[in-house]
C-alpha cells in the first residue's frame, strides 16, 4: 500500500502542524511504502520572498527529519525537485472542469481571508491532484476539512481515464478522525493564518511568552472548571501521558487551579516534551549536506514513479 503526505513550507511549523498532519505521516511509516513531499510549488501562491521560500524548506525538512521520519522507509522530498508533477498538471488540466475548481472550498477561503485571486490558486487543486495521481497513491491521508482535496482529484483521474483509457490509479482519502484540533493562542484553531501559532522549535523565550498570552475565561481560582472548554487543558493532554492529564481534568473539577498555574506546566511539559527533537535538530542542523541527500534520494524514487505515470498519460493523449 502506497501513502502520501505533503506540507506548504510557506512557515515555520508549529503544534497545529505536528499533531495534525506531521505526527501521524510519520506514524504511516509502519503502515505502508510512505511518500511525503514538501509542497514548495504550492507555498508559492502564497510566499512571493525566494529567501524565505528556501528558508522554510529547509526548516521544514530538519523538523520533520528531527521529529522521526525515516528516510529510508519513507520517500522524502521537494515537490519541485519532481518536475514530472507540473507537466503532469498540464494533462490533467485539459479534463478538469471550470465548475469543480470554482466549487472547492480552498480557493474560496483563501479569497475570503484577502489572498488576492491568481491562477495558481485557482489551478491549486489540480496540482494537488497531478502530486497524488504522479506516485500512484493508493492512500491520501486528510482531515475531514480536507477531504475535498481527494475527492477532486478522483474526480479528475476518472474524467482522463474515461476521456484516455485507464491511466491512473484512483486514490482512497483516508480520513484522519482521531486527529486532534489543535488551539492557538486566541482559542481559534492554530494556522498561520491567524498568526496564533506555537512553534515547535520556536525561541524559547518567545514559546513561554505566547503561552502566557494563551486566551482563558474568567473563572476565578477557586472555582470547578471544565477541561474540555479550556484551551491550555486541549494542549497539555497532547503533551503528557494519559495518567497526567486525568489528574489535571480532576484539578480543574475539584477548584483552586489557576490558569496560571496551568501555563507554567505546560511550558515546562512542552519543552520536555520536544526536547530530544530539539537535540536531534540542533545536530542535523550542522549537516546539512546529510538533508540534501535525503532529499535528493527520495527524489529520485518519486521520479522514478513519476515519470512513469508521466509517459503512460503522454501515450494516451497522443504525445510522442
């Protein structure tokens, strides 16, 4: 079974990230022939700074690597560094309706926040679905909110192969229910859109400071709370083993916790917590050339796969 998992590095990664999409890829090494890709053509409709561009590749590419990913069981690399992808997205074009690109929900939320409308955004979804289709994907994992995205591209795989002949291999979404929703700072769900974020490698100091600024209600020390309305209680549980968090749920019940209180452990259970990644990174960091061949090698295998695809859908258009 093939798998694939792909990430914007248009930012630093932060909890919203990791417990969500990164922890459980890395999880999926266990579970199948693991693919997953930086998406740096897709950051591009929305980080217009090569600097920062490369900048947050290559953070991207040290957290993931210091968080567990093994790049000998998984497939690890830039989404540009496969440019089968973009001739691909060409081919699949020809047979994707206006109709389904104007229904997705991602171009319209991204408009809705002020991104100004370009054909990149747009056509976002079709490279999302020439990124899946290229590897031969037989699962995609998503979210829920997320599910649309391989619900296109199935739809698109079928309307080539129906127009074509049978070309690609129609991926399953493979939804994620246990997935946490992570807060940020403002009680929203944690995006860099919101700039509520909190990074996981992030300074310190600047950790401990937007934890404090954590949004809390004004429930008076001694007072019973209810954990599953707090937004300190949602990230500490993803921190600390089970056993931990039962007993903090029965502080907060019981009264006579302070929020306070509550920040400071859980910027001392978050630091614990990523302190071994935090090494691991640290070490990477001073090689680099190490994560350019990683890279590069998991490259390669997509390549290999890609290109593939590619010269299948080249036969069945017509394409010498």
């Amino acid at each position: 079974m093939r798998i694939l998992s792909g990430i914007q590095p248009s930012g630093k990664l932060h909890l919203g990230n990791y417990f969500g999409m990164m922890r459980p890829a890395i999880e999926l090494q266990s579970r199948g022939e693991a693919y997953l890709f930086l998406a740096d053509y897709h950051a591009l409709t929305t980080v217009a700074d090569p600097a920062a561009l490369r900048a947050a590749t290559r953070d991207a590419a040290l957290d993931f690597l210091a968080c567990g990913l093994d790049p000998d069981r998984t497939a690890f690399y830039r989404q540009s560094d496969v440019p089968e992808v973009t001739e691909l997205m060409w081919l699949l074009s020809t047979v994707t309706p206006m109709g389904l690109l104007e229904r997705c929900h991602s171009y319209k939320d991204k408009i809705s926040k002020g991104i100004a409308p370009n054909h990149a955004l747009f056509a976002y979804p079709v490279l999302m679905a020439a990124d899946i289709l290229a590897v031969r994907s037989d699962l995609v994992p998503v979210g829920r909110d997320q599910k649309q995205h391989v619900e296109v591209t199935r739809d698109i795989a079928q309307k080539f192969n129906n127009t074509f002949g049978p070309v690609f291999k129609i991926p399953e979404p493979a939804i994620r229910e246990d997935v946490a929703v992570v807060p940020g700072v403002d009680g929203q769900k944690m995006s860099k859109s919101y700039n509520n974020t909190i990074e996981i490698f992030g300074d310190p100091k600047e950790t401990r400071a937007r934890i404090m600024r954590i949004v809390t209600d004004s429930t008076p020390v001694e007072a019973p709370k209810d954990p599953t309305r707090c937004n300190l209680f949602a990230l500490y549980r993803l921190v600390v083993p089970e056993k931990e968090s039962a007993a903090l749920a029965e502080r907060y019940r019981a009264g006579g916790v302070g929020y306070g209180a509550v920040k400071k452990e859980l910027c001392e259970c978050l630091e614990a917590y990523f302190a071994p990644m935090r090494a691991r990174r640290d070490e990477l960091a001073r090689d680099v050339g190490y994560v350019e061949a990683v890279l590069r090698r998991g490259a390669e295998r997509a390549r290999a796969e890609a290109s593939r695809t590619l010269a299948d859908a080249r036969r069945a258009v017509g394409l010498a």
